[in-house]
C-alpha cells in the first residue's frame, strides 16, 4: 500500500520529487503557514509528515494521525514538536541536523561587517540622493571588524564556522557554552570565557545558541547592560534567546551600538515594532540558510529520511532527534 504523507509547505527539489515517487503526498501550495486547522484536517490518515519550523506538532496533531510513523522536520531546530510524545507513539522524529552551518556562518559575518560599517544605511543614503560631496573625512563612520573581539555564544557547528571566518580577520575571539570543548580551543584558537566576560569583552557579540529553557531570553536587561557602549548584537540563531523588548530599550538608550537581526520572537515581525524605525539596527527575514544549494540539501535529507523509515530502514543518527523511539518500534533495518 502506497504511503500517504503530508507536506506542509513547499520546499526544493529533489525533496517533492523523491517523496512522489514513492508516496501519494498531499502539499501545501500557498506561500504561507498552514493554520492549526489545516494541518489537522490534512495529517488525518497520513503514515508521515515533512513540517517546517513554523508548524506546531502537538498531541493534538498526532492524535489527528494515529498511523503517522515519522515526522521530518525541514530545520535544524525542533522545539515546535512535543518530541517525548512523539517517541511515546512510536513516532520518528528527524531533523535536518547542521547541514545550514556554513550557509548561515556566511549570512552572520555579513551580518558583522553590516552593522560594523553601516553598510544598510550608506545604501539607503546613496539612494535616497543623500550624497552630495565626493568624499569627506567625517562621512558614514564605523567600527574595524580587523583585530576586534568576537564573542560566540554557542560554539556549535554554526558557531565554530563563525570562529573559521573570524580567523581571517585576525579577531580575539572569546566563547561561552554549557560546556568547554577544548578541541575546537586548540583548533580555532578560541578562548572560553563565562558569559559575563564575554559580552563585557567583546566588540560583536553573536549567538548561536538553541533555543530550550536555560536559552530563552538569555540576553536579557542585565546581560546588555554589560556589553560595551560601541558594540553589536548578532542574531542568527532564534529571536526567543534575546529579550527583544529589553533590546530595543538598549538600542534606544545608546547601551550598545547596535544590532543585526535575522530571528525574532514573532516572525514575521510585527509593523508595530520599534526595532523597524531604527538607523541602528540591520533586519532580515529569517534567511540564515537562504542559498540555493543549502535549501536543496535540506530537502533532500528532510525526504530522505522520511522515505527511509517508511521503508523500514533506520534513518542517519545524525538527524534522528529521539533514537529512544528505536525501543518503542523498532524498525527492520
């Protein structure tokens, strides 16, 4: 009998095509999120589900589909599913692991050289017919990103290929996780440093941490409060792990120089929101992983490793994000 799965949005090929080769799919075609309602009504008597970041995966959900057999989620994140209920159902849940890092490693150190130099503002004032002398001594001034202290928060993957490019900058680069790793110390040449010395030190601050319990709003009043008065916040990693409303208070109030953000805690970002009407803020939409090449590989891993556990087959570990589920159904291969 042919598999039935549900996709919630439309993603790169060859993820749509592996998937109906094999599986009778039922697709999203609209560019926007799927409602609670919808994702209800077309999970019912689906065997899988490939989901993005912005679709809640709840008891609820799963009740919808008693014979869902996995759930593949096209992110690198997986807080939007109640994975313990998953693993109790037998339900595999997978990811698309770090297969981003060096896509959004990229995007941040675009980020870094934005903020520093003004980069969205010197655009903006070329355009708008701004530029009246040639060249002046005082004009669109910024900060050196050479020789600067890099403070990562989150030294995983995406984070140590911040530390990578940082390298060729010649920057001091600090790091703070709940746990040291003194390879990637001796590799990168980075030094580990508790989180209040590190936004103390550090001329760019980015974070790469995921989001869970201890991470959210992890950067909060105090924490900006102890960064210096010329540096710059970069988001990259999840809007959640930054109190946004303590930031634009900082940003209003000069604590800090300024901010790059790709993440926030409502996305898309609301038009009532501050952090839209300042010069000292550079704003993108979630596009991290945004590069042709980065998307396909995606969705190929996001439809492979559905294909591969309605096959019987186990999935990579890699992107297995409950192995435990082996215990409650195990699968032939």
């Amino acid at each position: 009998m042919t598999n039935k799965v549900y996709v919630t949005r439309k993603i790169p090929e060859p993820g749509l095509s592996m998937l109906s080769k094999e599986c009778k799919v039922t697709l999203n075609r609209k560019s926007s999120v799927p409602s609670r309602t919808e994702i209800i009504r077309n999970i019912a008597g689906k065997d899988a589900l490939l989901c993005m970041l912005s679709d809640r995966i709840d008891a609820e959900v799963m009740d919808a589909a008693p014979d869902l057999k996995a759930i593949s989620s096209y992110s690198t994140g997986f807080e939007h599913i109640d994975v313990k209920e998953a693993t109790a159902r037998g339900i595999y849940v997978t990811y698309t692991a770090d297969i981003l890092a060096e896509a959004t490693a990229d995007l941040t150190f675009a980020l870094i050289l934005a903020c520093a130099r003004g980069i969205v503002n010197a655009d903006r004032y070329v355009r708008e017919n701004k530029w009246k002398v040639g060249w002046a001594p005082d004009l669109m001034l910024g900060y050196n990103v050479h020789g600067a202290t890099l403070g990562i928060v989150g030294l995983g993957r995406i984070g140590a290929a911040v530390a990578r490019r940082a390298r060729g900058f010649n920057m001091k680069i600090l790091y703070h996780n709940r746990s040291r790793n003194q390879q990637l110390e001796s590799e990168l040449g980075v030094r580990y440093a508790e989180l209040d010395e590190l936004l103390a030190q550090s001329d760019f601050v980015s974070i790469h941490a995921s989001l869970n319990s201890q991470s959210r709003s992890l950067i909060d009043k105090a924490k900006l409060q102890l960064m210096k008065k010329t540096a710059f916040l970069i988001n990259t990693a999840r809007g959640q792990v930054v109190n946004e409303a303590e930031l634009v208070r900082a940003l209003k109030g000069n604590q800090i120089a300024g901010a790059a953000l790709d993440v926030f805690e409502k996305e898309p970002l609301p038009r009532t929101s501050p952090l839209l009407k300042m010069k000292n803020v550079v704003l993108l939409p979630h596009i991290g992983s945004a590069t042709y090449q980065t998307r396909s590989k995606m969705a190929e891993v996001a439809a492979r490793n559905l294909l591969n556990i309605l096959n019987e087959k186990y999935p990579d570990p890699a992107f297995l994000v409950n192995p435990q589920v082996k215990s409650v159904r195990p699968l032939k291969n």
